[in-house]
C-alpha cells in the first residue's frame, strides 16, 4: 500500500468498539484524516477516546428526527449535516474520499469528485432491506443519483447488498464491510458456564420500542407459564425511556428481571461473563455491535433476523435461535428450543459461537476498506472488469454470503444471485445461462445433518414423533417399475444398486419383479431398517461397498429423491457411472425446481424448506450435471403417474401440469458414457462423501 496515499474518511461518531479498526486502517494507510460529525452523540453513554488518531470534528448542524418505520414503532434518531465538508476536502485535497450514509456530508464529496476528476468516491453505506422500508420515494431517487457518483461502495452485509443492486449499484462496486469490533476482551472470557448461568438470558442496549424487548417479554412469560417447574433470570443492562415499562412488566413468577442500568464500556465483558445466552429481538437494526460482542464471550444469541448481525453470524440451530419478532409463533418457539436446549448442546453452541466470530478482528474491517480503496485506484478499464476487483478472499467468509457476499455456483464456479433468506441457509441461483443451478449456502455440518435427518425422517421411536417428510407412496414406486418393464424388457434377474435407499421400500418392490438389489444408505438407523429383512445387502457408502464387492457392476442405479441431499452430486454421479455394466441405466427421480408448486410458494415450496435439501434442480441444471458426471442419452422420461386417493379433478390438475411440464417432480433416465480405450474415471478411486 502506497504510505504516500491520502485518504479522507468522515463519519458521524467513533464507537469505542470500531476504534481499534480505524487504528489497523491508519497502519495500512499512512496519510488517513477522520472527520467526526460530533464528538458523542447524546443517546451514548460513552466518552469520546480517539487515541492518536488524526481526527477533526467537523462544523454540523443536528437535530433530532423521528424515525417511522413500517413494524409500527417510532425511534429518535440524531441527524448530522456537517456544513463544511467541501471545504475541508478542497484544503487537504485526499485522493480517496470515504463518506458515510447517503445525505448532505455524501454530496459535498460527490461535489468534490467532479471538481478534482483524479481523486476517487467511497460511499461507506449501513442500512439493510428491513431498515429501509417505506422510504418516500424522493429519498429513493436521491439515493440512486449520489450512489452512481460513487466509484465503489461498502456495505455490512448481504441483505444491504441486495438493497444496493435494487437501486442500480453494479455489483463489481460493492465490497462487504461487516462490523468488526473490537473482541479481543472478550475472547479471553471462559466458555464455561456454571448450571446455574447457562440459562440466563441478557440483553444489552437501548430501553427503546426498536429493541423489541417488550414482544419477547410476552412470548417468554407465556412460556414459562406453560412451564410452571422452570425458573429463568433475565438480566437487562442499558438505559432508555422504556425502562419504566419494563420494570412494571407482569412477569410469572418464575421470572426473575434485574435491571443493570448504564454500564460503561470497560466494564461489559464482566457483565457477558455473567451471562448464559444473548437476547437481540430487535425490529430493525442495521447491524448490532452486541451480537459480535457476545459470540466472542461464548453466548449462544436468540435473536432477530431483521438484524444484518444475526443473518450473517447466528447459524438456527449451531450457534444461536434465530426468529421474526413480528411472527410471535416463531419467537414463542425460538424461545422454547432455546429454554429447554440440552446442556451439552449449549456447550458446543458456545465453542461455535467463539469460532464464527473469532476472524472478524478489527484487522480484517481495515481490509475491507482497503479492497474498495485498491479497487477505486484501479484504472478505468481495469476496475470495468470484474477480475480486476480487489478480494479479502484470504480471510474469512460469512456462511451463506454475508461477510463476502459474492458467492460461486459450486457447480460451474459462476457468479452466483441470492434468492431467499431461510433460517437455516440462504438459496442461490448460478447466474450462468446455461447451467442455472439452485443451491443452498453454507450447507449443515455433518452434526446439525445427523439431526436433521433424525427429526425430519427418522426420529426415534421412543420420542412419539412422525417423520415431517414422507417417502414417495409404494403405488408410485409400482407403477415406475411396470413402465420399467415395458420400456426396457424383462427385469428379473437384474442387478439393482439403490443409491440413498433409506429403509429400503424401492429396494423391496424391485425384488417383487425379480431384481437382485444392493443398497447404499450413510445413515446408520436407516440402514438398520432396511438390513432387517436379510434379503437386502445395504452399505454405508461406495467405499464400503467395493472393498465388500470388488468388481461390483449393476445393470440399473436408483437415485430416487437422493441427488438434492448430495453435498457434490456430480461427483457421485461420476463415480456411480463406473459402477454401471456397458447398456445399464441410472434411473433418477428429484423434486422439479420449475414446477407450479414452487413456483407458486417460493421459499415456503416444502423442497426449499427441508434442511438436508442443498441443491433444487430443475431439468436445464440436471441434465447438465448429468453431462458433466460422464453420462450420454439422457432423457426426461415422461409417463402419466396415477396417485393413490386423487380423484378425477386433480388427476386432470395433474395431466396439465405434466403437459405443461410444471409437474412437481422430474425422472430422469440416462446411460454411461464410454470410456476412450486406455482411459479410466477419475473418480473410480475417489473417496465420496455423501451427505446421506
């Protein structure tokens, strides 16, 4: 980096907990000035300490403005106008200008831009889709305009992102900027927490509407008092003009609140220490300082998703309870898993929420300043191209996209759009015309897999629960053999592979036509199921089943509702194509991405919504993984199912979905490509993990 560099960054305050970034980007760049709008803002009750940085307070007028947001709440809020920005840019003629927001202080250094044509514009944006709705559309059109005189923008997180492309920014120009505060206290504190400490919730911040605090109170009294045996301690540190309120509350009395008031700043890794799990119900928040705060003290969060620090570092499930604070159901139920968690399962949660936030030093905010400002410095030409941008690739990525938002369809490595926001990953959609794949990013972890798949397909029968995802009817699975027969001969005799065969119904048919069948199933108390009845020959994976069976070859391999839970179906695939005999056929049967149903329901479409689905295909995307994976003569087999129980109406709904190819489910059939003489398949000797 070039020390001879003048950069400009203004900003309204400097929190205690962003200094230390400001401090690691005054390193990276040598010539760095910062110009506040105030020394403090009236609402904080923390002091002004700038160390030794270079900072000026600007000349501003403020006011206090009312904040109206759709959820129906009112928040005060202190606006800056700085007045002498332009003139403060003229004097120190910086070659990069960082601005923050979108507003008056943005404009005088767009103003600046266009007087000194070398010098470049960063606007420095913190807003999220949930924040900014029901802007006028006056403040839209304004925000579009200063942002195309931008040369780049940063931003904190994926949900700000997609707001920035609804308003035109291309998206080579955005560069993630998460919050990084300052951790390193907190890092230091135990993981461990006592029985009595595990459970207690805490919430740190603002007694305002906006925290949301006043909805949670009512959805965890109603909790306990379903729970009459269990007792909770709630303590609640901050100051607002709520707290009254609050304090007059009509808890249960299992309920124990403690207000802490004001505790300044020093003094909060003592308070998380004292804390069990983090409580952020927030009804909008661009951000949240405490969500990092206490990842790195080692508490689990049950919080909010209309905050861009729950969406980016809270996994449901792996470090945290994640709810819609306008959904009461959702936040009674967040509530539930959170207060009845098992102690063990807290413990991991508290290692998991550590190691999620442990990368996002203030080390790492300063590269993300210093990308955008590599990038602006860029020539024209170069910084036109998107292989030209600047990546902080080296350090850590958000699961799902949200500390860098860009993510590559792992398919054919193209850029990839975001699609929906689930509370257990986040879908994507390749941008590549001719490929188009669906996927969910991040993907569970072999531990929240495992748990899902026991919740959703085979729960334990000591539990009294149902499987919440039910096997294709044995009707259906007839009628696909019966077509099987007419389309390629006799059956009998055939050997069969059921790839993912679960507990081992389509193997089970396939012996009543005569079909000799061997199965292959990851998970332990399916496989258990099938293997009872002793006819079926069921191994944990294609590993175990060629050092059982060298040589094995089948003339059919079944893949039936099995390729979207595959971590990387196409090498699955590949190496299933080798196990095939020369004219055999794989069989494949997958939920159509493209049928009315999903269509229709978006991210409620029940395919999006199962956890151990990672990929939605429709048939553009799997015939081009079938393509890839070494396969030749591949077809849509089309022939009309007759469900058991429809009556002649929705056989008739059915037949035009199936014309119009909208039905809801995609078989494919296809044959092994040849291999060149000489030649073997690379993934013959592959070790393949199968997310099954």
């Amino acid at each position: 980096m070039n020390k001879n560099l003048k950069v400009c960054l203004f900003t309204n305050i400097i929190p205690p907990y962003y200094l230390p970034v400001f401090e690691s980007l005054r390193d990276l760049v040598g010539g760095i000035r910062i110009f506040v709008s105030t020394p403090m803002e009236p609402n904080r009750n923390w002091k002004p300490e700038w160390g030794d940085l270079p900072v000026t307070v600007q000349k501003s007028w403020t006011h206090v403005a009312s904040w109206q947001h759709e959820q129906g709440f009112s928040d005060r809020i202190w606006r800056h106008i700085p007045y002498d920005t332009l003139p403060l840019l003229v004097r120190h003629q910086p070659d990069v200008v960082i601005s923050i927001q979108l507003g008056f202080r943005t404009l005088q250094a767009a103003l600046y831009r266009k007087l000194f044509p070398k010098s470049r514009l960063i606007v420095w944006t913190g807003l999220s889709e949930h924040t900014e709705k029901g802007l006028p559309a006056w403040r839209t059109l304004q925000r579009k305009a200063l942002l195309r005189l931008a040369d780049a923008v940063l931003v904190n997180g994926a949900s700000g992102t997609d707001y920035l492309l609804s308003l035109g920014v291309p998206r080579k120009k955005i560069f993630p900027l998460p919050y990084c505060a300052k951790i390193a206290p907190y890092l230091e504190l135990p993981l461990r927490r006592e029985p009595d400490v595990a459970r207690r919730l805490l919430y740190v911040g603002q007694l305002i509407e906006r925290k949301g605090l006043t909805s949670f109170l009512i959805a965890l009294s109603s909790w306990l008092q379903k729970h009459p045996d269990e007792r909770c301690e709630f303590w609640i540190a901050g100051e607002g003009h709520l707290r009254p309120e609050l304090e007059r509350f009509p808890a249960p009395p299992q309920l124990q609140l403690r207000f802490l008031g004001s505790v300044a700043y020093e003094k909060l890794p003592q308070v998380y220490a004292q804390g069990g799990i983090l409580v952020f119900p927030t009804l909008a928040d661009e951000w949240g300082a405490v969500v990092n705060e206490a990842l790195a003290s080692g508490l689990p969060v049950l919080g909010s998703v209309y905050s861009q620090a729950m969406e980016e570092l809270v996994q449901d499930g792996l470090n945290g309870w994640t709810f819609r604070p306008d959904h009461p159901e959702e936040m009674y139920a967040a509530v539930a898993r959170a207060m009845s968690d098992e102690d063990k399962h807290l413990n991991e949660m508290r290692h998991a929420s550590r190691e999620r936030i442990r990368l996002l030093s203030p080390e790492y905010g300063a590269k993300c300043y210093l990308a955008a400002i590599d990038f602006v410095r860029l020539p024209r030409d170069e910084r036109s191209s998107p292989t030209k941008a600047v990546s902080t690739s080296s350090e850590p990525t958000s699961k799902g996209g949200g500390v860098n938002s860009m993510v590559s369809c792992p398919f054919c490595r193209s850029e990839a759009s975001r699609r929906f926001e689930l509370a257990h990953t986040i879908v994507w959609k390749c941008r590549a015309p001719d490929c188009g794949l669906q996927f969910a990013d991040p993907q569970l972890d072999e531990t929240d897999l495992v748990r899902a798949y026991t919740k959703h397909y085979y729960p334990s029968n000591g539990n009294g629960s149902v499987a919440s995802y039910e096997n294709t009817p044995e009707e259906i699975l007839r009628q696909t053999f019966q077509e099987a027969h007419a389309k390629f001969g006799p059956l009998a005799g055939r050997k069969l592979l059921d790839f993912g065969c679960g507990v081992g119904k389509l193997c089970q048919i396939a012996r009543e036509y005569g079909i000799q069948t061997t199965g292959i199933e990851a998970d332990s108390c399916a496989r258990e199921i099938a293997g009872k009845s002793g006819a079926l020959r069921v191994h944990a994976s294609l590993d175990e089943l060629r050092a059982t069976e060298p040589g094995a070859r089948f003339e059919i391999i079944t893949l039936w509702d099995v390729i979207e839970h595959l971590r990387e179906p196409w090498k699955d695939l590949e190496a299933l194509s080798a196990l095939l005999q020369p004219g055999g056929w794989l069989l494949l049967s997958t939920p159509n991405a493209n049928s009315l149903l999903a269509l229709l329901q978006r991210k409620r479409w029940e395919n999006i919504v199962n956890p151990t689905h990672f990929y939605y295909f429709e048939r553009r995307s799997l015939r081009l993984v079938l393509e890839r994976a070494g396969f030749c003569g591949i077809a849509e087999w089309r022939f009309s199912i007759r469900y058991p129980r429809h009556t002649t109406v929705r056989r008739m709904v059915h037949r035009a979905l199936f014309a119009c190819r909208l039905q809801g489910q995609l078989l494919f059939v296809a044959r092994p490509r040849m291999l060149e003489p000489g030649r073997t398949s690379h993934s013959q000797s592959a070790s393949v993990e199968v997310a099954r």
